[in-house]
C-alpha cells in the first residue's frame, strides 16, 4: 500500500487559493479514478476535483467553508500496492486535473448531474456495492407486519373546507368524533372547545423549533463580503419618488394582446428603455468607481445588472448594450439570463461587467426600498409594485396605478440633486409612454 497526496491544482491564472464549498466523499470512502471528490470556489469560478487515482479516502484537507492555498493538499489517498515516486508524479502529470463549471460563483453541481458522473464510473466504491448487495438479500417478515398500520386506516370522511381547517390548526382528523356521516365544522368546533383537544398544537411559525446553525460558506459568503464591502466603502443615500404608471400599464396591455408569438411583457423591458433613454443627460450614474486609483469611468454603453434571486444566493446577470435592444429583445434577453442565472449555466461574461443595476421583487417590491449598490458601480434602481391608489388630478379623485422609485447613489461621486434629476427625467418617460418609441 502507498499515499498519493492530491494537492489542490493551478485552477486559473492569478488565482492563490480556493475555498472549500462541498465535500462529495469523506474519510474511510472508497473512490475511483474520476470520481468527483470536491467543489471549491475561486474569486472567479466553482470549479469540480475529480480523484486522479483509485482508492481509499485517508485525509482530507479540510472542512467545507475553509480557504486552502493553490499546491496545498487537497486529498490523501491509499493507493493499492506499491507505487513508485517516479509513478506517483506520472499519476500526477495525468490526471486530469480540475474540470470548470459552467456557472460562475454557485455552490454546487445540480444533484442529478453528480448521479450522472458517479455512474458512468466502471467500479463502484466498495460501500455502495455492499449496500447493493444487502438489498438484494431476502428479508424474513413476521406475521405482524401483516397487520395494517395505523396510517393504513381509512380516511375519516369531511369536506375540503374542514381538511384545510383543521391542517391549518395542526388537528388529526382521526382524533375528531363525527356526530353523522362525516366530520363537520361543529365537530372540529367541539374538540377544540370542549377539552378534546388539549393536546393539539397550532401549525406554522408558533411551533417551537430546535436552534440551528449553518457556516456561511461558498455563494453566500461571498455575497456577505461585497455587501459588507459595498456599505464599508459606499457612503449611499437613497431618494424615493412616486410615478404614475397608468398609461403604461394600459400601453403594456395593449402590446400584450397583439404580441403574436413572442414573449408576454413584464414592466421591465419598457422601464428598462425608459432608464437607458434618460441616461445619456445623467452620464456620472452609468459609471463605475476605481476609489483606489480614484478615477471614474462613465461608459457609453449601458450594461445594466439585473438582480436575480437563485437558489445559491443572489446573482446579477448582466444584459450587454441594453441600449441597443427593443422591448422584445429585452424580454427575451431578461429570461435568458435569469433562467441560465438559475440553473447554474451563466457564464462569467453573463455574470460580470455591469456599470448599473436595477433590482426588482415583483409583486413583492413594497412601497420603498433602499438597495445596496453593486459595487464598483455608483448607483442602483429599484421599483417597487404597483398599486391602485385613489389620486386628485384636477380636483377630481380617479384610481391610478401607482409605483415608488428608489435610486441609491455614491455620495462620493454623486450629488442628491443629480440623483433626483435623473429620477425625474427617468419619470417624465414613464408617465408619458409614447416618448419610449420616438426617436
């Protein structure tokens, strides 16, 4: 028996450590060659470590959410048989070596793509043919198990409303004694009311919940760090205004109903037109700042981020010469991005190099928000929903459609004057829609 000591490879030029996001194997754990052994997380990418030999799992560098530095050891392996150094270091020079995912800063490999991997291996860890090889074994059952167990039972017979009723309440049904046929609302009334159900407990938050702690590690630290490096750095202010938002509702409406074939519009492609039509006059707010050098950039081109709630953490896709495209292409580009964002196939270039971002919660947006900017940039859009509020316009009260506008901005580059300028042009387009399409 020899060691082979896999040491955490030059994964990407510059790069001087990795973090450590999953585990896929532990000590004790047999593995193939290719078996993929680990995820860990750069400055630039998640990259995937596959075993380079066959054997037996005997250390590991680490737990998940450590740091390791590039030519550290990552792995130790119990290699079958005597294997020469000179072996070893041609064992080494062939493997090969890390393999980069797609996505760029996510956690882990989709699980049915790990299932994939692990069965196109040709010899299976040593555990899971045991495991095998017990389920194949027949099981001797006893004349007890014949007997139906209670969840066997039938189910008492009642009506959808007092099922949800009582789910909601965190009552057995079975517990409930039914004056006729089936269980009504006056027999649930009855356990609750008259001492049958002491012992119920409500569902949902009131229950008590055991403590427990998670390691930040992987995506979620690393957006811990830009926030906290952003509002360490960012001096922000934020100002909030109110935009009538009926015309075009009734105008996206319109453009619904005779879109044909092409994707059904959300409010966002057309503020988006209204955000790069404003901008050209407000230059210094499609900037980006290098605060160590102390220069600004004001770009030409709008890349606006587009932030996007993943299952890894939060994401920001970035829809390249946003300036360029019509509303349609915007759409259609705007749930590209947010589909790849979510299931782990953006790309570096899909996930970098915006010089604006805008953040939206949908129908969850509130009355005001006040976000963080992603920096290097210097100022962030956020909308909020739409609601139907009572307005006087001309000493007449009608229903209009109604959204606050958030924009937080980088006072050391940015002016509250020049914030609420913008906020105002940005406004003018959105109130009067028509000006979108003109030239």
């Amino acid at each position: 028996m020899s060691k082979y000591t896999f040491n955490l490879p030059d994964i990407g030029e510059g790069i001087a450590e990795a973090e450590i996001v999953k585990w896929h194997i532990k000590i004790g754990d047999v593995v193939s060659e290719d078996d993929q052994i680990a995820d860990v997380m750069t400055d630039k990418a998640t990259v995937e470590m596959e075993a380079p030999v066959s054997g037996k799992i005997v250390a590991l560098a680490g737990e998940e959410g450590d740091i390791i530095a590039i030519g550290s050891m990552l792995v130790e392996i119990e290699v079958e048989g005597d294997v020469s150094p000179e072996e070893l270091e041609d064992l080494e020079a062939s493997s090969a070596g890390p393999k980069a995912l797609d996505q760029v800063e996510t956690d882990v490999l989709p699980s049915k793509q790990i299932i994939e991997n692990k069965e196109k291996n040709s010899s299976p860890p040593a555990k899971q043919v045991l495991q095998k090889e017990s389920e194949e074994l027949p099981v001797k059952t006893s004349q007890s198990e014949n007997i139906p167990a209670p969840n066997n039972q039938p189910k008492p017979l009642a009506t959808p409303a007092v099922r949800k009723r009582a789910a909601d309440l965190g009552v057995d049904l079975g517990q409930v004694k039914a004056q006729g046929d089936h269980i009504r609302h006056s027999d649930l009334d009855a356990f609750l009311n008259y001492g049958f159900g002491q012992g119920y407990r409500p569902s949902g938050g009131s229950q008590k919940r055991d403590d427990e702690t998670i390691k930040v590690i992987g995506m979620r630290r690393k957006i811990a760090q830009n926030m906290a490096e952003s509002k360490r750095n960012i001096p922000h202010f934020s100002y909030v205004d109110e935009i009538d938002m009926t015309e075009l509702e009734d105008m996206r409406a319109d453009l619904n109903a005779n879109r044909g074939e092409r994707a059904k519009l959300t409010m966002l492609p057309l503020l988006i037109v209204a955000i790069c039509k404003s901008l050209p006059q407000f230059p210094m707010l499609n900037a980006t700042y290098d605060d160590e050098a102390g220069f600004v950039t004001r770009h030409g081109s709008v890349h606006l981020g587009m932030a996007t709630q993943t299952d890894q953490g939060l994401m920001v896709p970035v829809l390249r010469d946003a300036q360029d495209m019509n509303i349609w292409q915007l759409a259609s580009e705007i749930g590209r991005l947010a589909a790849a964002a979510r299931d782990g196939s953006a790309t570096a270039k899909d996930l970098s190099g915006s010089t604006l971002t805008l953040t939206s919660l949908g129908p969850l947006g509130g009355v005001a928000t006040t976000p963080v900017i992603n920096r290097p940039e210097v100022a962030i859009i956020g909308p909020n929903k739409i609601v139907e509020r009572p307005m006087i316009i001309d000493g007449e009260i009608h229903a209009r459609k109604l959204m606050n506008l958030s924009i937080s901005c980088d006072h050391r580059v940015v002016d509250g004057y020049d914030a609420a300028s913008y906020v105002q042009a940005l406004k003018h387009f959105l109130e009067t829609p028509v000006l979108l399409f003109a030239d």
